[in-house]
C-alpha cells in the first residue's frame, strides 16, 4: 500500500473537518479546470513530489467520472434511468520524467463505458506536470504563496526549496531565449520598458525593458527582456538595441516608441536607415492630461484633423489651427506637439495600411498590460533574477492556443503588401530569407 504525504501529515495533525475537506476538494477542482481552460498539461518533467502528482490526477480523474455518470459520489438522483454507478478503482502505475513510478487509483464505473482523458486507458507514460507551478509562478504568487496553496488544497507540504527548484530550471531556458539568432529584417519594432520593485538592500524601482518584432510574414515575436537601473533612458536602449543587431537584425523599416527623449539619435547610431516612430495614442493621451475635462471634447475635434491629415503639410495646418485657438490658454499642449513633430510625422508619408499598424505602440502595451499584472501580485521581488523569471514565464504562457497570433498575422497581411511595395530596395531576396 502506497504511503501518501496526506497519511503522513495526518499523523502529526488533527482529522481536518468536513467543511475543510469540501473546501480543499473545491479548490482542486477549481485548478483542474482552470488547468483545462488555459490549455496546460498536469503532468510532465521535474514534477513537485510523487504524492502531489496523485493527487491532482485523482481529482482530476474523479472530476471526469462525475462528469460521465452525471453525479457526484453517493448522490444518485432518484428515479434516473440509468443505472450506471461507480464501481470502486482499478490500480494503475504510470511513469513521469522527472518522479519516476506513480500509482495511480483509477475510478471505474458498473457499465465499464468510462473513458478517462487525462490518463487514459493503457497509457503508461505522462506529459509535463510543473507547468502548474510555472503558471500560478507567471501570474505573480511566490514560492511561499505557492507553497500554501498546494498545502490548503491538496494537504501536501512542498517547500519554498522545492518550489524554487522548479521554477528555476526556466533560467537556462530563458537564457537560451535572450540569446537566440534573429531575423535579419523586421517590419517593425516596438519597444517600451516598465518598471518593476526590486529589493536590492532597499526596495526600488527597476526598468525592464522589452521588444517585440514584426517579421516581414507577419509574424509577431518577443525579441527579448533586458533589467536596467534607474528610470528608463535613450543611453540603455543603446545597449537594447545593439544586442539585438549582436543577434542578427541588420535592419528594421521602423521602431515605434512612446516617444523617450534622445532614442531617434539612438535609433541612427544603430539601424541608419529606419524611421522612429512615437505612438500618436500617447500623444493624444498627454493632450488630455493637459487639458480641462470641460474642454476635452472641444479639444479632441481639433487634434484629430493633425493625426488623420493626408500629410504632413496638411498636418501642419491643422496644428497652426490648433495653436491659434488654443495656445493662450494651454500653451503646454501646443508645446508638447511641436517637440514631437518630427517623430509624429513619419506615418504620414505612407498609405493607410502601413499608418494602422504603426501609428500606436498597444501591440507592446498590451504585454506589459500582462507583465504588469504578475508584478503587482508580487509587490517587489527580492532579486533581479526572480524579476525577470516571472516576466519570462508570463512571456512563455502567452497566446496557448495561438489563435491570438493567427489574428495578428491576418491583420498585418495588408499592411506586408504595402511594405513590400514601399521598401521593395531593403526587402531581403526570397532565397536569402
């Protein structure tokens, strides 16, 4: 008879009680289907403990027989047509990776018309199991955090140790990741940094910087994560940049930003020939920031003429209306628009399918929106190590079905024929790309 860790622990503690027991059978269903939702395996290599492993895939082989009989244990519904119960468990040993031999009790049903999915009949070997400690890692939990949430649920004791262990086998991983060769050409480039709380003697903030780029298929890749220190500037970017022309990318037709002082010149030292673009939707935003609500939407009729104009001359009128109505009493918004006039302009130059992919930085936003969600359930982390592991597992849970990147490919399609066209003298020749 196998030992579990719920037998041993219950030498040592007192019998939980029932509602206990319900709560922690709840929660585990919880994961479980959670699990199923994201597309994520229970089972595979560098699993957390024998014991651990059992207990999830019990739970979760007993969820499918509740599912299948259409009732819970003991709870047959009176007067149900069919008479198909459960029938005791069968023995079952199947092998892992990374824990070896693991005995499973596998439920039966009167009718034997049960047909377990995530261990199913006559298999023997099992898929990736710590991807569940890798996922509640990427959403923000410490190894503490995690540690008492595999305790309160499945009343099994993993160690912060152990929870480290396994989290920290994604370090070489991600440094294969960071290193890895490029393309040498990118439709785009969107960079963007946030900023994540580090305790390093003290707690204070720390810039990681992030990029992602557009291949010439449409292809949208994350090209890397890099810590800096202090707040963001034009000089790390430098460093940015280098590495990922270090790593292959010979050229780029545009680096779209928010619009940090000194990163055009940055740009030129590094890619000469591309065009920095600053993201009009912050533009627009810090407009309204300067602006009285009472006049925001006197205001926005007025700087849409500016972004949507035909071209940059154009623009250039719609701007001196803006000024003359305007500049008495928010000078600082016509201000800000002349000192970003020349990163502004560029999209104006091109047909709208290139405008609508490269006019805002959201494709970059919107993953910082996902590594800002782990960082604050973190608060801070204690090193920078553990900062950049959970943003590089938040990186790596992304888009599971890929049915994200297939919309993105679709929606860049137009966008690719217009580049080809436009940059046809920087496009790599088919047999060298």
């Amino acid at each position: 008879m196998t030992t579990t860790l719920s037998d041993m622990t219950a030498k040592t503690k007192p019998e939980p009680s029932a509602e206990e027991l319900a709560a922690k059978e709840l929660a585990a269903k919880e994961l479980v289907r959670l699990a199923k939702e994201q597309g994520l395996s229970l089972t595979g290599p560098d699993g957390l403990l024998k014991q651990f492993t059992r207990n999830v895939l019990e739970t979760a082989l007993n969820e499918e027989m509740t599912e299948h009989l259409g009732h819970e244990k003991n709870r047959v519904a009176e007067g149900r047509e069919s008479t198909n119960v459960r029938n005791g468990t069968r023995s079952k040993t199947v092998l892992t990776h990374a824990t070896g031999r693991v005995d499973l009790e596998v439920p039966r049903d009167r009718d034997g018309t049960f047909e377990p999915v995530i261990v199913k009949k006559r298999q023997r070997r099992l898929g990736e199991v710590d991807e569940i400690v890798l996922s509640l890692y990427a959403r923000g939990l410490t190894t503490g955090e995690i540690s008492a949430h595999f305790a309160q649920i499945y009343g099994a004791s993993v160690s912060k140790e152990t929870i480290s262990r396994i989290t920290d086998k994604v370090i070489e991983e991600m440094q294969t990741w960071q290193t890895r060769p490029l393309e040498e050409v990118y439709a785009a480039i969107f960079i963007d940094a946030i900023m994540v709380k580090v305790r390093d003697g003290q707690v204070a903030n720390r810039p990681i910087y992030a990029a992602i780029g557009v291949t010439l298929c449409g292809e949208k890749d994350i090209l890397g994560l890099w810590a800096g220190t202090g707040g963001e500037g034009a000089k790390f970017w430098m460093s940015v940049l280098t590495d990922l022309r270090n790593r292959g990318v010979k050229d780029t037709f545009f680096v779209v930003c928010d619009g940090l002082k000194g990163l055009p010149e940055v740009v030129g030292n590094v890619w000469p020939l591309s065009t920095v673009q600053t993201c009009i939707i912050h533009l627009v935003r810090n407009t309204f920031r300067l602006a009285s609500r009472r006049d925001w939407d006197a205001i926005k009729r007025d700087v849409k003429p500016i972004y949507t104009a035909v071209n940059a001359d154009a623009a250039r009128a719609a701007l001196e209306e803006l000024t003359e109505k305007w500049s008495a009493k928010y000078g600082a918004i016509i201000r800000l628009w002349n000192n970003a006039w020349e990163e502004f302009i560029p999209f104006l130059d091109y047909d709208v399918e290139i405008r609508t992919v490269i006019c805002s930085t959201n494709a970059i936003e919107s993953l910082n929106a996902r590594y800002r969600r782990a960082v604050k359930a973190r608060g801070h982390f204690p090193t920078e190590q553990a900062a950049m592991k959970c943003l590089y597992l938040v990186t790596r849970s992304l888009d599971p079905t890929g049915r994200g990147r297939a919309r993105w490919t679709m929606r860049w399609k137009p966008a690719l024929n217009a580049f080809a066209i436009t940059f046809a003298d920087r496009w790599p020749a088919a047999e060298t790309y």
